[in-house]
C-alpha cells in the first residue's frame, strides 16, 4: 500500500490537522479517571483494579508503537491512522458490551488491549510526515500533533461525565458512554485518514532544509547506542511522574481536599482533570516550540528539574492551598505533554530523520513501562495507606517522594546524552538511495 503522495502546490499546513484528528480522539486515554468512580462502584473494583484498563492501554501502546513502527514508515500514515481507527472504536465497542454485561475482563481487553494498539499506531502515525514536512521546526511541528493527544481528555473528560451524569453511573450508563465514545471517534478519525499526505520531494518548504541533512541512523543500529537508552529512561522517568497525577486526578484532589472546608465535587474533580489536559495539550505546543530556541537537552533540563521542585511543593504544602496544589499539578503535566512533544525531535537531532518513526516507536516501550509504574506506585500505595486508617493527603505523601527520585534519575540520565559516534552512521549515498527506494512515485 503506497502512501498518498502530496500533489503539486498542497500545503504542508493541511498536514497537522489531519494529525490532530487523530490525536484529539486517542487523547481520550487521559480521561481515564472520570471512569474510575463509576466502575469501581458499578462493578465493586479498588482503585488498583479500575486503573488496569488504563495501564493496559498504555503498555500496548508503547509495544506496538515499538514493533509496529517499522509498518508505519513502510505503509505510510493513511494506513496507520485506518488501523487506529478500527482498533480504537472497536475498543470502545468491546468495552460496552462489557460494562452491559458487567464483564470487566470484556473492558480490560477492550480499552486496553485492542483499543490499547489503536492508540500506539496512531499516536506515531503522523511523527515522521510531520517531521519530514517541517524539518525547518521539527519541535514546533511534533508539538502540533501530539498537543491533541494531551488535549483530548479537555473534550473527553467534561464530555464523558456529563453522558454519565445523562446515561446514569450504573453499568448501562456506562455502557451507553462507552459505545457513543466508540461510534463518534470513528467518525473524527475518518477526517485525518481522508486528508493526511506524505510530501513529494525531500524539501518540502523552499526555502527550509532538506528533510536529509545531518546524521543518519537506522532503527537498529540506534538502539545500540547509549543515547537511545539514555533516552528511554529520561522518558520514562518523565512519563511516570506525570501519568502518576493523570491517571488519578480526580479522586485524587478529592481526597488532598475532603478534610478541608473547601471539599472538591465530582463535578469540580472533573474540572480538573479538564484544566490538567489543557496543561498537557498547552506544553506540548508550548514547551516543544521554545525547544527549537533553547535546545532540547536544555528544555528537558526544566521538565525534570523543575518538575522535582513542584513536586516538593505538593508532598509538603499542597493540603494547605488549593491553588497551590492545582498550578503545582499544571505544571507538572505541562511538562509530561512537552517531553512527549519534544522527544520525537531530539531523536530527531540525535539519529536524522530515516527511520525516525520507527526509532520513535521502540523508546516509547518507556511509556508503557511508565503507564503501569506511574499508576502502581500511587494506587498501590494509597490503598495500602487507606487500609492502615489513613485518609486525605496523607495517602499520596510517600509516592510524591519517589517520583521526586524518579525525575532526579531522568535529569542525570538526560545529562549524559552526547552526539551518536560516526560508527552508527549510514553511509549519505546508501541513505540517500534507501530512501529514494522507499519514496512512492509520484503520479
């Protein structure tokens, strides 16, 4: 299957939109939490349990990201974003038949597994088209897309607690919210797939560079190299501390403020976890674009290190103000959606841009390791304390601490990250007419 090649005079601009399409839908994962009340009650779930769906999710995200990459760049991003497409919504799909049966395993391989691969596929479908449209703003380009998948939860999450506020909270209710979701995102999705285009020449903006210049590095031999491991770990230490507060918003300002004279609704719990994806979509865009000006070993420099520090804020005063908790937790997300935006341009800083979708695709086995560590340190450890008597604050005191350890291990990790040695590299003239090979022909 031939990617669609661009035609004389088409815009590269029409190119993030049909990326965001896609990314704006699977970026419903973040919306998660609004889920975990209704089926933990429903379904009689811990904490623990509820977030299984989720983990999965993420894990079968970052594996078929890994092993389905070198697909991706071959068959081009039309095919990718159909494969999403069809696993994504049927996910949903799953998943509804599973709430109505009340089968939670029917949800588990539903949102998890199969809807789990349509989110790793789409989510690096559009990264290497983008990266080869904008090769003059790689960050600001990647920012773009990948700002949809922080932001979707900003549609899914008010959305989704209003169906189950029209639906009802039972296992029908959910069921209902379940197969709308599913039904209408294949919909959006359909939009992306119609529009997405691969350019027809390496320089796609006149007066830009050549999408070839620079290093070259192949998929395998990257994974060889000590950046790409470097890398994974600033990744996933990024990834987990950041999924930690995500995957738990809502319950979790609830809980920092029900001893308060202030305690925080449902509704205003899943207020937050709207603004908490208005942090993540705003980073990605925000944080990747001030990237191309300062450098991405400097820019994750500020994710870890000041992502320790707002940490630290929460851990020790967060139960005292409640601004102080929320702007903490902003920034905390700001910076997880800008690691996610800004990585695919430091790979491509590090290795050029052949293969750099499939590169892509195996470090995010650093998200799927981050989606089940992030949710387990903190679920696990607040039910462990909500069983010893504990309550409020106090059940999320000690996984704080660690993801402040965490966070320092990534900005070391970040710190040894050196230009990849000339013995990795592909050879220009072999590069250059492996690429030419993979270009379609153009009409």
């Amino acid at each position: 299957m031939s990617p669609p090649v661009a035609p004389p005079g088409w815009s590269r601009w029409l190119v993030p939109p049909a990326a965001l399409s896609v990314h704006l839908s699977i970026g419903q994962a973040y919306a998660w939490s609004v889920f975990k009340p209704p089926l933990e009650s429903a379904l009689g779930l811990s904490g623990t349990q509820s977030a299984l769906p989720f983990q999965l999710a993420i894990v079968m995200l970052g594996l078929s990201a890994a092993f389905g990459g070198t697909l991706v760049e071959r068959n081009g991003p039309r095919w990718a974003m159909t494969v999403a497409l069809v696993c994504f919504s049927s996910g949903f799909l799953i998943s509804a038949l599973g709430a109505a049966t009340e089968q939670y395993w029917l949800i588990v391989l539903g949102y998890g597994f199969v809807g789990g691969f349509g989110l790793g596929i789409g989510y690096i479908s559009p990264v290497s088209t983008l990266i080869k449209w904008f090769p003059d703003r790689p960050g600001m380009a990647t920012g773009i897309a990948i700002m949809g998948f922080g932001g979707g939860a900003l549609i899914a999450s008010p959305w989704s607690a209003q169906m189950l506020k029209s639906f009802g909270s039972d296992s029908s209710g959910i069921a209902l919210a379940f197969l709308v979701h599913g039904l209408s995102y294949a919909v959006f999705m359909a939009l992306g797939v119609l529009l997405v285009r691969v350019p027809r020449g390496e320089k796609p903006a006149a007066s830009g560079p050549s999408a070839l210049d620079g290093v070259q590095v192949s998929a395998r031999n990257a994974v060889r190299t000590p950046q790409f491991w470097c890398l994974w770990i600033v990744l996933c230490m990024n990834v987990t501390a950041g999924i930690g507060i995500l995957e738990k918003a809502a319950p979790m300002i609830t809980d920092f403020f029900a001893d308060t004279s202030t305690p925080v609704t449902a509704s205003a719990a899943a207020g937050f976890v709207a603004l908490l994806s208005a942090a993540n979509m705003a980073g990605r865009i925000g944080w990747s674009s001030t990237s191309d000006l300062i450098g991405r070993k400097n820019i994750y420099r500020v994710y870890l290190g000041v992502g320790a520090l707002m940490y630290a804020l929460i851990a020790w005063l967060g139960d005292s103000s409640k601004p102080l908790f929320i702007l903490s937790a902003l920034v905390i997300l700001s910076f997880y959606g800008g690691g996610f935006a800004t990585i695919p341009a430091y790979l491509k800083d590090l290795f050029g841009t052949y293969q750099v979708g499939a590169i892509h695709g195996r470090l995010l086995t650093a998200w799927s390791t981050a989606g089940v560590l992030g949710p387990l340190i903190v679920n696990r450890i607040a039910d462990h304390q909500e069983a010893a008597g504990r309550h409020g604050s106090s059940l999320y005191g000690l996984s704080f601490l660690i993801m402040i350890g965490l966070l320092a291990v990534g900005f070391v990790a970040n710190e040894f990250v050196r230009p990849v040695h000339a013995r990795h590299h592909i050879p220009a003239p072999r590069e250059a007419t492996d690429v030419a090979r993979q270009q379609p022909e153009s009409a």
